[in-house]
C-alpha cells in the first residue's frame, strides 16, 4: 500500500512539472514572436518600413521610371494607396494584387500587422 502510494506521489510530481514545463515553453514561444503593436504612427513606424523596402522604387523621383507611378514618399501619397486598398493588398500579396515588394520578399508579419493597425487607427498623419 505504502508502494502504491508512492507511486502515486510521483506520478503527480510528475504530471504537475510536465505541465509547469508546457507553460514555460508557450511563454517563451509568445515572447519571441511579440509584435509591439501600441504607438503605431505614421512618422516612427510606417516610414521607416516604407523606406526600408519600398522607397527604392517608389520615392516621389524614383517613382516615374521605377514605380508604375506610384508614389510613396509622402503622407498624402501613402494614404491614398492605404484608403484605396492597395497598400495592405500588395504587401499581404492578397489574390489580384501585384506583390510588393516587387522581386523581394515579403514583408515580415510584423511589419504587415503595423501597416494594418495604422490603417485601421485611421491612417493618421501623426
Ligand atoms: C524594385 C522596385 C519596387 C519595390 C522595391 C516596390 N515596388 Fe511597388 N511597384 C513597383 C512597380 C514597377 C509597380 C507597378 C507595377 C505594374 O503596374 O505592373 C509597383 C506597384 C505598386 C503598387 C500599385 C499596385 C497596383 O495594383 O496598382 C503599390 C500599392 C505598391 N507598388 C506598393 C509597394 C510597397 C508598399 C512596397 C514596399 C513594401 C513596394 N511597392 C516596393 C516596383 C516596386
């Protein structure tokens, strides 16, 4: 009975640590892919991203001759191709899109998640 009992114990223990471990391993998994979502703007979080991958084809010079016209360097420009649909349609390369960025790859996902939430707080100019 003592036997029993022992084994008992130290199965529970074991239980119990293998979940606690479980626990640890979804908690690391969440940081490591956190994605800073709060103070989203246009000047510290939106330029820096459309200067990194788009600008190169898409700056208010480049635009004529490597861009299709489109032109992506200031705000009034930015948020035409946000409200239009097509600034989130071509980096989540959404289905009747051209992809962007153009002979790149994709944007990382949390690059994409800012532009989203930019638009969605209403493609300020702050
Ligand atoms: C290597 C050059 C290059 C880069 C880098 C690039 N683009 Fe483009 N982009 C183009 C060209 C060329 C077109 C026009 C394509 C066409 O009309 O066939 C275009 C078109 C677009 C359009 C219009 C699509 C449409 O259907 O009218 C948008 C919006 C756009 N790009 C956004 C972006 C964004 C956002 C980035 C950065 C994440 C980016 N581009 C990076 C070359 C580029």
């Amino acid at each position: 009975m003592r036997q029993t009992l022992k084994t008992l114990l130290i199965l529970i223990v074991v239980f119990i640590t293998g979940c606690y471990y479980d626990n640890e391993e979804k908690l690391y998994s969440e940081v490591s892919t956190n994605c800073d979502l709060s103070n989203v703007t246009f000047v510290l979080t939106v330029t820096p991203i459309l200067q990194a991958s788009c600008l190169s084809c898409h700056s208010n010079s480049k635009a004529g001759s490597s861009g299709g016209g489109v032109k992506l360097q200031n705000y009034a420009d930015v948020q035409v191709q946000a409200k239009n649909g097509k600034l989130m349609g071509v980096v989540k390369h959404a289905s009747g899109f051209q992809e962007m960025p153009q002979g790149g790859g994709k944007l990382p996902d949390c690059e994409i998640s800012k532009l989203q939430k930019w638009i969605d707080s209403g493609t300020l100019n702050n």
